[in-house]
C-alpha cells in the first residue's frame, strides 16, 4: 500500500511567459520544484498518487501563449492524469484511475440536461481545480467521475494518462457529429496528439472511410496504419488544392459527393479553411481544434448544402470507461503514441514540444 504524504510535490507554473504589450518584450515563463500541503479531503474526495500527466498543447498554450488559466497562478498545469487512489473515500483506495479532463458540477442546469461537458462550473486539473494540477507527485479530486482501470493488461500505468483529454475529446467530438457506421469522415490535422486518435475513433466506431489531411509524411503513414484509409499531405497547398485533390479521391474511389463528416482538430486558420471548402451537401464540420483565428465562411451555403457547424468541447467522465475498453480491446492504439520522460525534464520538454509537435505525446512520471 502505498504511504500518504504530508506534503505534495509539484512543478508549479509561478508564471506564465509574458510579453509586453508596447515593447514587445518577453519575459519567460518560470517553473518552479514547490512542496505544498496535502489540503483536508473532503468526504466526496481522494487523494491520487500520479503515474504519469500528459504534456498536451493546452498546457504549453497557459505557459506561453497567453492563454489565462482560470486559477490565477502559481498553479500546477497538467489534466491528462493517471495514478493510483492512496487516500480519501474508502471504497477507492488502492484502485488505479484515470482522472477526467474535465469534472462537471453534476448540479447545474447544463449538467442536469446532458450537457455537463460544458458545465460551466467545471474543474479542470492544471487550470480551475485550485492550484492542483497533473505534474505532481499527488493531486486531490472528487472520486465520483474518476475512470477505474480494472486489468491494465500489462500497460503501464501512466501511459493511461492520454485517456484523458487527448483520447477522450475525440469521442465526445464524434458523439456529437453522431458518428455511424458506414460514415465517411476527414480529420484534419489526423497526426497530431489529439487528431490522431479523431482518426482511429471514428473507424473503431464504423467509419467507412477516414482521410486524413497533415503536414508531416511520417505522421501521415503512420496515420495510415492507425485509422486513416486515405491520407492528403497539405504542405505547401491551399484550400482549393485540397478540395480539387479531395474530389479527385472521391471520384476514384467512387465516394459520394455528400454527408461528409469533418473534424478540424489544428484550430489553425489554413485547418479552418481546409475544412469549409470540403464541407458539401448534408455535411457535418466539427470543431474540435481551439484557435483565435478569425476566418471567413459564407454561410448562406449552410442553407443551400442544409450542413452544420458544430463546436465541441471536453468530454463527459461517463464516457471514459467506453474509451478505456476500445483501448484495452485494440481498437485504440495508444502504445505507439506514447512516450514518458522523468518530471524533472518538464522544463526541457516544455520547450521542445512547443518548438516541435513530438512524434508521441509525452507523459511525464513523477521522479520528486
Ligand atoms: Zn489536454
Ligand atoms: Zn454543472
């Protein structure tokens, strides 16, 4: 069993990276090795020792892109969390978890009418959660949303850590876009840590075909063994090369020219652009992707092609335990799209994966 601490060690964001707003001069961001006290759990709480807290572009977008946490800091970043119940709730202890993303209030009109994925009192570990967050050696939450992995099959622990928010926010996505089998799907931006997964879900989900449009080639092929059918590489081209390229393959493959389903996961502008010149007759385009680009869209042709655009935000804890069991029944693959490092690298892995989008999302497991 493992020992309940006194203290929680934690890498705390004492502040983000600032710029000045007339002199245009940045002051980085500081990460900082702090003790805090373990607070008084309450009934409803528990104390998990963490295994691993994923380092998702969300964090990175709070340490240097001027993206305010809710919490003011110095706070700990970090929601994509695994780890083992050590204290708190009887009944919970001893169980290894995956922490949700993000907590519903269960209390408010949202919550109360299925909607308490955008519950706007929410908790979010690494942002409205106090000063709690993933890159600890412990964190208090409330026990009653957390995912139980019962038979990790040999999986590491921490690895689990992805399930949360980079797994997850696609099966919400694809909940919302009503995903069936027989479906025709794109993602863009299909190699990154979140797209990736928008891809094998909407196959593990029945999908008929997925095309996946990126950048990089070796994400791209990899890709195509994870989901994807088909794949456009985007580089160097515009929305209307996309589209004449997106036509052609339908052609070919005698694909119709309606009821596509489209996923934009990059929140980037050109990812937008993309996305609305491929949205057709009875077409579906979620927005799964956060970005403050304004883009521009005639949407009258909503009307004339009778398509949505959707927006989609975090996932309901009730669906973790279906996203768990595609996972440990091979229909997600998350081992290649994993990778760990010690937490004490998070200054070094902070910067990397902001300079480069890795390869695998990285996990970062506890060395305090
Ligand atoms: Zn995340
Ligand atoms: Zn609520």
């Amino acid at each position: 069993m493992a020992k309940v601490p006194d203290m929680i060690q934690t890498w705390q964001m004492v502040q983000p990276t600032t710029r000045d707003r007339e002199t245009g001069e940045v002051t980085p961001g500081k990460l900082e090795k702090k003790e805090i006290p373990v607070p008084e759990l309450a009934p409803e709480d528990v104390l998990v020792e963490i295994a691993g807290c994923g380092v998702c572009h969300t964090d990175l977008g709070f340490f240097y892109d001027g993206v305010p946490n809710v919490n003011k800091p110095p706070l700990t970043l970090g929601h994509e969390i695994s780890g083992t119940v050590v204290a708190g709730d009887e009944s919970w202890i001893g169980k290894e978890v995956i922490i949700p993303a993000v907590m519903p209030c269960r209390k408010c009109y949202l919550c109360k009418t299925g909607r308490g994925n955008r519950c706007l009192n929410q908790k979010m570990p690494g942002n409205s959660l106090g000063i709690y967050g993933g890159f600890s050696s412990h964190i208090p939450v409330p026990s009653l949303d957390l995912c139980e992995i019962k038979d990790r099959q040999g999986i590491p622990l921490s690895h689990f850590a992805v399930i949360a928010d980079a797994a997850t926010t696609p099966y919400q996505a694809a909940k919302r876009a009503d995903i069936q089998p027989g479906d025709n799907v794109v993602v863009i931006g299909i190699t990154g840590g979140v797209g990736q997964y928008q891809g094998q879900l909407a196959k593990a989900l029945g999908a008929k075909t997925v095309i996946g449009i990126a950048r990089s080639q070796e994400k791209l092929d990899r890709a195509l063994k994870f989901g994807a059918d088909l794949v456009i590489n985007s580089t160097d081209k515009n929305e209307k090369d996309i589209s004449k390229e997106f036509r052609n393959i339908c052609k070919e493959q005698a694909l119709p020219n309606f009821g596509w389903k489209i996923f934009e996961v990059t929140g980037t502008k050109p990812g937008q652009n993309i996305a609305l010149s491929l949205l057709g007759f009875t077409g579906k385009l979620i927005v799964v992707g956060f970005g403050l680009a304004k883009t521009e869209y005639a949407i009258g042709r909503l009307m004339a092609f009778d398509a949505e655009i959707i927006g989609t935000w975090g996932c309901l804890p009730e669906y973790y335990p279906a996203v768990l069991d595609m996972v440990l029944n091979n229909k997600i693959n998350i081992e290649e799209f994993v990778q760990t490092r010690p937490m004490s690298t998070i200054a070094e892995t902070f910067e990397e994966a902001h300079k480069v989008p890795p390869m695998k999302r990285i996990v970062l497991e506890p060395d305090f």
